[in-house]
C-alpha cells in the first residue's frame, strides 16, 4: 500500500502546500529530503524531525 504524507513546514504562518506519495517508505524519505533542502533549505534533518516525519506517514 503507498505511503503518504504532506509538509509542515509553516512560515509567516503559511502552511507548505507539498505532498507526496510513493510506494515504501524508503522512497517517500527521499523525496521528502528532497523537498526539504530544495524548499525548505534543510540540508540534514535531526533525529527528533525524522522521528516526527515518519509518524506522520500514512497508508492508503
């Protein structure tokens, strides 16, 4: 089943429109660093922030 989840990253209290799909989870973190540095300019995400992203990931 895929895998999804959507940003929260907020600024100027604007939420980030982006979402993203994929089918594993290991595929879903590469494009979520993706957007991450291309975006957000987060180039290494710490432990707490992977730990927050992976409980935000959905099925379906």
């Amino acid at each position: 089943m895929a895998k999804k989840v959507r940003c929260n990253v907020r600024k100027h209290d604007d939420e980030c429109p982006w979402y993203a799909q994929a089918e594993t989870e290991e595929e879903l973190m590469k494009k979520i660093e993706e957007h991450a540095e291309n975006v957000h300019g987060i180039k290494d995400m710490s432990d707490e922030m992977l730990k927050e992203i992976k409980r935000s990931i959905t099925e379906g």
